[in-house]
C-alpha cells in the first residue's frame, strides 16, 4: 500500500500558485518526499524530491513540515499545461532498484 | 540525452500471439523497470533489473517474461496474454544507487488484447 495520502482533485485557476498536500505521516528517517505527475497519455514526469529541506528548481518548491509528516508541493505559476495526476511517494533515496509504488494521486486541473 | 524510448507506441495482439515490447536508454543507468498502468489507475511495478539482473518480480504471470539484453535495453516479451492485460506499459530507467536515484519513464506502449 501506498504509504502517503493525497486529495482526490484539486482545481487551480491559471497563472495562480498551486498548493498540492500530501499527507505521510509514517516517513521513517532515511526516506524521502518525491513528487511526479502524469500529463494525460503519458508517461510519468520527475518532479522534485526531498529530506527535511525545502527543495526548489525549475518546475516547482517542496515545501516539507518539520515534523516530515506532511508536505506541500507548489507550482508557482501554474498553467493549462499543468494540467495532470500529481504523485507524491516516499522512498529511501539511493535504496538500490527498488521502483516506486504509486498511490492514486492528485488530479489537477487548471482552469483557464 | 534524458529519454527513454519505447516501441512499438501501440500494439493489437491476439490471445494466442508473441510479442515483445523495447525499450532503450542512452543515460547509462543501471535499474530499468517495467510498469503496467490500467485505465484510471496508478502504474503498478512489474519487474526490476538492477545491473542486467532481475532483481524483483512482484509476481507478475509467467506469460509476461522480462529480458535486459545489455545495460541500454529492456524486453517484454507477450505470450498468451488475455483481455484483461490490456493496459499502458510503461519502461523506466534509473540509477539504482545515490541521492539521485529519481526515476525518467517512457511515454509507454498501448497493449490491446483482442
């Protein structure tokens, strides 16, 4: 089972901020926060990932709790194109080939 | 050169054909994945390769049978595949090892079962 706990569906008007939550509040110490989307057809797009730190680059900002039991990935400027099933895993980062295991995801959707 | 390429795009195969599905990477990753992705749902891991070796297997049937001929290509080879096995696959490949261990997916090959 997935071990990370998303809304369904969110909508975000375009060029505003979008604020993605994800709930994970049985992270152990050595695993990280990594965020993916699907545009629609497609196959799944990295995102961003992190520890403790907030993470920014050139997609979006990883917003993590200090307690880690939650964060909070956003989309600065968001735009139709944004449009997708975002996906928010734990996993211990450099844990050897150990794929992913995707929970059901945000689906957002940028109104015009 | 981040891509990850798979073919063929789509696929018709009937319940008693073989077929293969390929994908490749030139970014010298050493973990390639296989997923399978039904309509609505989240992928779900088939197969691991780590270092040309098959490493995980979450008891996927015998009738879908995985190869890692080199460190740039991954197999999926179809025999007697049923309806129900319909669905997007998905190749992705990584670095099995380090901080940066994020995962770049093809853009899949729709599987038709008829």
């Amino acid at each position: 089972d997935a071990k990370t706990t998303q809304p369904p569906s969110m909508d975000c008007a375009e060029g505003r901020a979008a604020n993605l939550p994800c709930n994970h509040s049985t992270i152990s110490g050595n695993e990280y926060v990594y965020w993916y989307r699907q545009i629609h057809s497609q196959g799944p797009q990295y995102i961003i990932h992190g520890l403790k730190n907030n993470e920014t680059n050139e997609m979006a900002s990883l917003i993590i709790t200090e307690d880690r039991k939650s964060s909070t990935l956003i989309l600065p400027h968001a735009t139709l194109r944004d449009t997708a099933v975002y996906y928010c895993i734990v996993r211990v980062a450099g844990g050897g080939a150990d794929g992913l295991t995707f929970g059901k995801g945000t689906h957002l959707i940028i109104q015009p | 050169d981040t891509e990850v390429t798979q073919t063929p795009k789509h696929l018709v195969m009937g319940m008693t054909n073989k077929k293969s599905l390929k994908c490749e990477q030139h970014m010298g990753h050493r973990a390639m994945y296989w997923y399978k992705q039904k309509a609505k749902k989240p992928p779900e891991l088939m197969f691991v390769y780590s270092y040309e070796k098959l490493s995980i297997n979450e008891s996927v049937p015998s009738r879908f049978s995985p190869e890692c001929p080199n460190s740039s290509l991954l197999n999926l080879h179809l025999h007697a595949l049923q309806p129900e096995d319909s669905a997007l696959y998905l190749c992705a490949s990584s670095r099995p090892t380090g901080r940066n261990t994020e995962a770049f997916f093809g853009q899949g090959t729709r599987l038709t079962v008829v």
